[in-house]
C-alpha cells in the first residue's frame, strides 16, 4: 500500500503554486477563525495527457452552502472546490439550471428585459449584496481542482499553512475524494486505444490523509470530516472508525438518498456519545446553515480545549 510520502513525491507539479496566495490569506485574517472547506469530486485521470478518467459522485452543492454559512458566521474561508461545479451564492444552483434559466429568457422574451421567478428577485439581490461584501472583506480565497492529485496537493499547501493558526484553523473535508488512483509513471502518456481490445486497470489505494493532517500538517486544527454510504448498517460504523483511527473531532455522516434532508454527528469525546441526528429546518431551503452552526459550536469546544 503506497504512504502519503510516496504518493506526493509521484504526483505532477501542480500548474500554479498556491502556497503565497494562502500565506497572504491567512496573515491578512489572523485574527478570526479560518476554514478550509472542500468541495466536489476528485477526477482519477487514466492517461498523462487525459482523455478518460475515473470521478467520484459530486456536485458540490453541500460545500457551496457551507461556504455561505460559514462566511455568515464571521469565519474567513478557504474555499478548495471541484472546478465546474456549484458555488457559493448561486443558492446551490448549478449552471446547468442556470442555463436553462437563460434558455427561457431567450425563448419566451421579444425584448432585451429580464424575467425572474417569483421570489428570484429577492433572492438575487440579497445574493449580490453579501457577494459584494464578502469581495470588499476578502474573506473567500478560491483554489479549484479537478483531479485527485492537484486536489490532494492543494490541501496539504492549504494545511501546512494553517497550522499557523493552530486551533483557529478548522478543516471542514466535504470533498468526495476517490479511494482508488493510477499511479503516474504508470501512465500512457497518450490516449488509450480501444483498438487493443479489452482494458484492465489495476489501480492503487489512496492513502489516507487524515492521519496525515492529524499528525503532521495542521496538528491543533478541528477537523471535521464526511462519510457518505449507500448502506445504513454500514454507515455510523465506518464514521465512529474514522474516528477512532485519525482522531477527528468531528464526522458527518450521510446516506447518498437522503444528504440533503438528514445528516448524523458523532463527536470525539471522553465519553461515550450517541451521534446526534440533524435534520433540514422546515423553515430552510437546505440543511447546511443547521449543519455549519453545529460544527461552529463543535470548532469553539475544540479552541477552548486547546487554550
């Protein structure tokens, strides 16, 4: 099984180093709790030059929102999300529904106006003014990914740097990140041909980072990280050993059907604790302010520990 170190030192060079971008970032809002937030899948590519890849389900949304949440709690936020997918203050709306939005302007409308829902209008403007506010405080840093190794190397830069923070720092890992690679230097470097008949890949096993992060890049940050499964039964189990096996403070665990109706918490605790069940707000569009107050709650526990 290949270890974090073997791993990095496999990986390409990402296009754009980002670590003095993060190091403004952090000095610029040292003085208030930052959070790196993730978010979307993490694309295994098969060839150097990529045509064919592997991804993992996501379409970012949780940590769109969260974003939204957490910049309304007074955090600054590092936001590493999935290239293409959906992003704050689009009201978890992806472009896909936006462009169908703009379909119906262009199909239906004579005229150069705009034709917004019922109730869009409001959701727009209040959308624009806290956009606006977060551009003038500069309290959202942006760094995109698409595949698994430019993802796994802008989150150690984003934690290394963060250490700085110590328990300020909070690392919120919604990232669906793919549990199995092909190895670089066992790439073709062009595509694959289809013409040499059927294809067998013999791919490697991630490492697991968050030992990594516990341990050596960001050792007094929270942690809170996710666990998404098809199977109930399987579910609070492989959560509490995520627990037990990287000392998390947090994991928040949900089932592929239901995520963004319910989501269980279970704690790093002294004592034994039940995982706590938390469910969409009937009086709120999505779950995620109601989940990013709860872990805002757990991030104060955890600064209070360490001080």
């Amino acid at each position: 099984m290949w270890t974090a170190s073997q791993f990095f030192a496999g990986c390409p060079a990402l296009e754009q180093d980002p670590k003095a971008q993060l190091q403004r970032f952090i000095k610029q809002h040292s003085g208030k709790p930052v959070v790196c937030v993730t978010s979307g899948g993490t694309a295994v590519p098969l060839e150097r030059r990529c045509v064919r890849f592997i991804d993992n389900f996501s379409s970012g949304s949780r940590g769109a929102l969260a974003v939204e949440a957490f910049l309304q709690a007074g955090y600054a936020v590092i936001y590493i999300y999935r290239a293409n997918t959906v992003q704050p203050f689009t009201n978890g709306t992806h472009s896909e529904r936006a462009l169908q939005w703009l379909f119906e302007q262009a199909t239906e409308r004579q005229d150069a106006s705009l034709s917004l829902p019922a109730g869009s209008a409001e959701l727009v403007a209040s959308a624009v003014q806290r956009f606006k506010q977060v551009h003038h405080e500069s309290t959202l840093l942006r760094l995109p990914f698409t595949t698994l190794f430019e993802y796994l190397l802008v989150l150690r830069e984003a934690a290394l740097a963060l250490a700085f923070l110590e328990s300020r720092a909070m690392m919120f890992l919604a990232a669906a990140v793919s549990d199995f690679f092909m190895p670089w230097q066992d790439m073709e470097e062009h595509k694959i041909q289809s013409r040499s008949g059927p294809l067998t890949l013999e791919l490697q096993q991630v490492p697991k980072m968050l030992g990594e992060l516990r341990q050596h890049w960001a050792p007094k940050a929270c942690l809170i990280s996710f666990k998404l499964e098809t199977d109930q039964q399987l579910l609070l189990q492989k959560a509490g050993r995520a627990l037990e096996l990287y000392a998390v403070d947090a994991v928040v665990a949900n089932l592929l059907e239901t995520r963004k109706e319910e989501v269980w918490i279970l704690q790093r605790s002294n004592t034994l604790q039940q995982p706590q069940r938390l469910t969409r707000p009937p009086q709120d569009d999505f779950i995620e302010a109601a989940l990013v107050a709860r872990i805002v709650e757990i991030h104060q526990q955890h600064i209070h520990a360490l001080t």
